[in-house]
C-alpha cells in the first residue's frame, strides 16, 4: 500500500469532517487540533486538553476513524486522542468548552442513531415514547411539560431524549433547543461561579424552544446549581418553553432534592421505562441485526431474547460483538458462537465490582495497600498502581469521572481524565504494563 503523509491525513479528515459538523461545533472541538505521532496503527492526535479530548473520542471517535479509513483505504487505522496535562486545582474547569452557550454546540452529544426510527416501541417504554413523540411535534403543551422520563439503566432514555433532538433539528424547523448532560450542567455552572458570570450560566437557557435535561439525578448534593436551575426551570416553563427531563428514578424518589423542584418536576407527564418483554426484546435485536447486516437465525435470536432481560444496552452490546466476531472470523453468527458471548458476557455483567474490589485487588498485584492508591503520595511505585486503578474503574464500573475522583481523596474529573489517558498511553508505549493490566483484568473477572 501507498506510504502516506499523517499529518495530510489528518488534515483531509478534519476537511471532511467539517462537512459533517456545524461551524461551531468544528470550531470548538476540532478546529485546534493536530497531528502528534503515529504508533503502529495508531495515528496519535493532540488536542488543547485532556477535556476536548475525551470529548472528541466519545462524540466523533467513531465518525473520524471511519473517515480516515475511508480517504486512507486502510481499514486497520485507529485513532487516539490526547490532550495535555490537566492543570491542578480549580481551574480545572476553565476545560469547558467555551462556545457551550451556543445552542446549536448542542448537536455534538447527539448520537446519529438515537432517533424514533431507531426506537421500539413495546408496553414497556409506549407511554415515554408517546409523550416523546408528542412534544416533539407540538411546543409547551400544558400536559406534558415538564415530560419527565426516568426508569433504570441502558433502557432507552437518553435515546429518547435524544430523539427528541434529532426531531428538532431535521424537521429544518426553527424550533430551538438546548440538550444538556445534568453533569455537564453542574459543571458548567461551577465554572460561572468561580468566574462570577451569572449571565453565562442564564445564556444556557436563553432563546430556547426546549430544554432537554439527561440524568437530572445528578442533581443530588448540587445545592446552588438546584436552586439556580430552580429559576431557570420556572422561567421557561412560564413562558411556555417545553422541557423534557430523564432520571434514573421516579421525582418523589430524588429524596435529596428540594421538594419544589420535585413538584415541579411532577407538573407535567412523568412517565417510565421498564425492561421490555421478550417480543419487545427479539424487535430490537432485529432492528439491531438489520443495521449490522447481519444475518442470524431466528433461534439464535431467540436464545439471546430469553437471555438477557433487563437491559437493551446489554443486547446491543452481544449482537455488537457478536458481528465483530463474525467479521473477524469470517464465520457465521451460530447457536455456538451466541451461546459463547452470552456465557461470557452475563458472567462480566452480573458480577459486582465496585472501586473498592477493584482497587484492593490493584494494590493486591502491585503489593501497595489500598489506602496508599487512594491517598496523595505521588511516588511512582503508588502513582501508576493507583492510575492504572482508576482506569480499571472506569472500564468496569459504570461510575461517573467525578465520582472516581471523589473516591481517590477528592480529586477532580479531570485529574481521573488525565490518568486514564496517561495509562492509555503508557500501555500503548511499555508491553510490560500492558500485559499487567490484562492480567489484573483477568483476576477481577473471576472474583
Ligand atoms: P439509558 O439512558 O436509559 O441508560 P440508553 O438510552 O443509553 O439508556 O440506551 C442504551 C442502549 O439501548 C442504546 O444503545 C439504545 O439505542 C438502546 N435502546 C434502548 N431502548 C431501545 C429501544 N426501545 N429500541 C431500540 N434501541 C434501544
Ligand atoms: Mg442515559
């Protein structure tokens, strides 16, 4: 195959890239960022943080790579993405994308496919979807705003938000919105207060048609954001703006929040997602075995239907390896090779791991004692064990950045960010630590 320039490459990719982006979003995520090295496979590109970084590895990894594959003719490349050493202290939270007030920066959280075509309907989710559905055609109904979707994990809710956007914006309508992580809200709005900006945390919701909030649960202890997002709250929904809000669990059990907002929150529809059935189950694996290409009997699918029972995210996750697989392997999708993922699989999954086992079995293998990974020494033989921690955490555990951090004495989500990079790395430059990791991932699989 032809030699190529990667610094060239790069640049293709970010021209074609910006075809698919808005101005803004470009702008803010990739404008800045370049080619650094190239490491096998692995063509190593440097952003202006550990921040923008992650950003960019979560919203646009996979289009960039596809694009790169694609202007390259070469299938194997994979990117990685890094950004410089997070600063220590607050100002950590000068990271935050600067353009956030611009509603139409919105549009990078979304994922192309989370959208009403995407979406199976069964009895499980009908009364969320239908609610969904009907504010996306209609603004500020009184009865459904605010729409306040909750129901457990990898069921379907920040799909449906999402889709909700999605409507907004294809319909070329001039509806605006606003879609934003409770996470990213609470950081934002500690990021105005340290620079005494009120007014840019107001912009948030200025000029909006809708508000879209995903995992309001986060609002838990946020005290000043709570009664900040309180006014705004009150403010859109007077002028009859729609909001749309998702949680982990039903208002009247966000016990730490105000008992205003939850009446707030009550106002309009609530509605919840529970685990599908089997044929709302066997619909979504078609619905994901269609997009894939793929062809797989339909006992297979059956199989896998009466297998997993309570979380979509995990049937996506079977038929996602389950084509990688097949791909890999040239071979079919059978009874066999399904019976194998699943058995693997549901053991990964049901197992319980938390920081805590993860970080006793770390400091276990490097012979450190966990107290030591989670204190402040910054020694190399305690700061790569308890970096490699965190990473594990983070992998395994669903836990939010700034949760690990508080579990490590405190520290902030971007010093997390910044390990699990620097390990990223690491393990790309030294086998040896590699092969560690693998191995400790080994040991905490078979607790
Ligand atoms: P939550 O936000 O509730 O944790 P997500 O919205 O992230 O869950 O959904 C997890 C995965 O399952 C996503 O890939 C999503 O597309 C998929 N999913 C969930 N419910 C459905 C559904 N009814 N139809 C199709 N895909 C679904
Ligand atoms: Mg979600």
């Amino acid at each position: 195959m032809e030699p190529f320039n990667p610094t060239d490459l790069w640049n293709r990719c970010l021209n074609e890239a910006k075809k698919n982006l808005e101005s803004t979003e470009f702008d803010a995520w990739l404008r800045n960022s370049s080619f650094e090295d190239i490491n096998g496979s692995r063509i190593v590109i440097r952003f202006r943080n550990s921040f923008v970084a992650g950003h960019v590895k979560s919203r646009f990894g996979r289009m960039l790579e596809d694009i790169i594959r694609d202007i390259s003719g070469r299938n194997e490349l994979a990117l990685q993405f890094i950004g410089d050493p997070a600063k220590p202290g607050p100002s950590s939270t000068d990271k935050l994308p600067s353009n956030i007030s611009s509603p139409s920066s919105d549009s990078i959280f979304l994922r192309s496919n989370y959208t009403f075509d995407h979406f199976v309907v069964g009895p499980n989710n009908q009364l969320a979807h239908a609610g969904a559905l009907a504010v996306s055609s209609e603004v500020g109904s009184t009865t459904y705003n605010p729409l306040f979707i909750y129901g457990g994990v990898g069921l379907g809710k920040t799909h449906l938000i999402q889709a909700i956007a999605h409507q907004l914006r294809q319909e070329g309508s001039k509806r605006t919105f606003r879609y934003l992580s409770t996470e990213l809200l609470v950081e934002t709005f500690i990021k105005c207060v340290l620079q005494n900006d009120y007014t840019r945390f107001r912009k948030l919701f200025q000029g909006i048609d809708y508000l879209l909030m995903d995992d309001i649960q986060f609002l838990k202890g946020k005290v000043e954001t709570q009664e900040a997002f309180f006014h705004r709250f009150n403010e859109l929904h007077q002028h009859g703006k729609q909001i749309v809000l998702t949680s982990d669990r039903p208002p009247h059990e966000l016990q730490d929040l105000p008992e205003r907002l939850i009446s707030r929150f009550q106002w309009g529809l609530v509605a919840d997602i529970k685990p599908p059935e089997y044929e709302t189950r066997l619909a979504i694996l078609q619905l994901l075995v269609r997009d894939e290409e793929l062809e797989i009997d339909h006992e297979v699918l059956d199989f896998i239907a009466s297998s997993i029972r309570k979380n979509v995210r995990q049937l996506s996750g079977v038929i996602h390896r389950l084509a990688a697989m097949s791909r890999l392997t040239g071979c079919g999708i059978d009874m066999n090779l399904a019976q194998k993922e699943i058995r693997s699989s549901l053991g990964t999954i049901t197992r319980r791991l938390s920081p805590g086992n993860i970080t006793s079995i770390v400091a276990e293998y490097f012979d450190v004692s966990p107290s030591q990974l989670k204190g402040k020494q910054r020694k190399k033989n305690i700061l790569i064990p308890r970096q490699v921690s965190m990473s594990l955490i983070r992998e395994l555990t669903s836990l939010p950045l700034k949760d690990i951090g508080l579990f490590f004495s405190g520290r902030d989500h971007s010093t997390v960010l910044n390990s699990i990079d620097r390990i990223e790395q690491l393990r790309e430059k030294e086998p040896e630590l590699d092969r560690k990791i693998k191995e400790i991932k080994r040991r905490l699989v078979s607790i």
